[in-house]
C-alpha cells in the first residue's frame, strides 16, 4: 500500500489529515476524510496513476467532508459513512459546518456502512469499527495486512476526540477507544484525524493504566 497524507486547513485552527491510500496491483485509490484542497488531492491520484474508488468519511463533521463533492465531481468514487452519521451530512446542527464558517453542507452517500463490515481496495481489507463517542456515527478503518488504523477523531496522540458536540458523549468514546482500539496489536500504527500519527502500544497506558502521555 502507497499512503500520502494532506494536512488541510479547514479555518478551525488544527488542519484535518486527509490520507490517500493506493493499492499498488489494482491501483484502486480510497481517499479519507477530503477536508478541502481537492486539486492537491486529485493531483496525487494522478501522481499516482490510481483511480479513486472510495471516499471514506470517518464521521460527519465539516472539517472532514468540505472537499467531497467536488471530489466525486472530479474524480468519481463511492461516498462511505456510517450510517449513524449518515444524516448528519445534510444537518447543520450536527456537521456544524456553518459555524466553523464554510457554509452549509449537503452530501448523500452512495452506502452506509455498520460495524465490522469489510472494505476491499484491491488485495487490501479494511475493516469498519463503529466507534461512537465523538459523533453517534464515528468510525475508524482498520487494516491488519497493513497494521494501520485510521482513527479519524476518536483518538489522537496522547489524547481523544472531543465528546462536547452534538451526538457526542464521554462515556462512548471511552468504551469505544477502550473495547475496539486497545483490543487491537501493540504494533498498529494510529493516522487520527488531526495532529500526529502514533504507535497503539503508546496510547494505551492513557487508557489502561490512567498514566498520562509522555511526550
């Protein structure tokens, strides 16, 4: 797997990661979370000689899905959401896009995703964990053959996602981070949705042994 990473500002103050993903044998092409620049993101697809099959949207929040339709526009592919956070993407009161100043937002996805559902980029397999906390529909993608999650804002380096939001709650994102990210290998590389990639085994004395993070 090839794996390019944008940092997109998306006038919050903390640029949203937006990760493009390229199985090498297909050249199929999965982007995450299109927070805007879509020529950068286009440019990289074609850089990379791949064709974008997914946009996968790890929840609803306008910070992470302002660049989705010009996207598709441009470069086709299926919108992915899980559909807990399916509705948000035409409701302002929960994407919150008009009050982090970009207006409002209306997308439809082309398919709702559940938990533990299996997304194919060619040889690779992705899995979706439902991990409600942050959004009711929050959900990171997991890739064993890869040893990578992607964690969209559940859980950052040395942190979590905020639970202060429409549909979000402490308790949730708590039971998710612990019973659907820390039961995974040490090993897993976490991309979050903002900030700094991490090592799982880094993360989980944060959660495990309420040891704060050494940075």
């Amino acid at each position: 797997m090839k794996l390019k990473e944008l940092k997109i500002d998306t006038w919050i103050g903390d640029q949203t990661n937006c990760y493009i993903l390229l199985e090498e044998k297909s050249k199929e092409v999965m982007v995450i979370d299109p927070a805007g620049e879509v020529d950068k993101i286009q440019e990289l697809i074609e850089i990379m000689d791949g064709k974008l099959k997914y946009i996968y949207l790890t929840h609803c929040h306008g910070d992470h899905i302002l660049g989705v339709r010009l996207l598709k526009e441009h470069c086709g592919g299926k919108i992915l959401i899980h559909r807990q956070d399916s509705e948000g993407l035409n409701n302002p009161e929960i994407n919150l896009a008009p009050y982090i100043g970009i207006g409002n937002i209306e997308l439809e996805a082309d398919s709702r995703v559940d938990d533990e559902d299996l997304i194919h980029l060619g040889d690779l397999e992705f899995k979706v964990l439902h991990t409600p906390g942050h959004t009711k529909g929050s959900s990171c993608l997991y890739c064993a053959k890869e040893n990578c999650l992607f964690s969209g804002d559940t859980i950052f380096r040395g942190t979590w996602g905020r639970t202060d939001l429409p549909t979000s709650s402490m308790e949730e994102i708590m039971k998710s981070i612990e019973e659907k990210i820390m039961v995974l290998p040490d090993e897993t590389i976490v991309y979050p949705g903002h900030g700094m990639m991490t090592m799982l085994k880094d993360e989980k004395p944060i959660y495990l042994e309420l040891k704060p993070k050494l940075f």
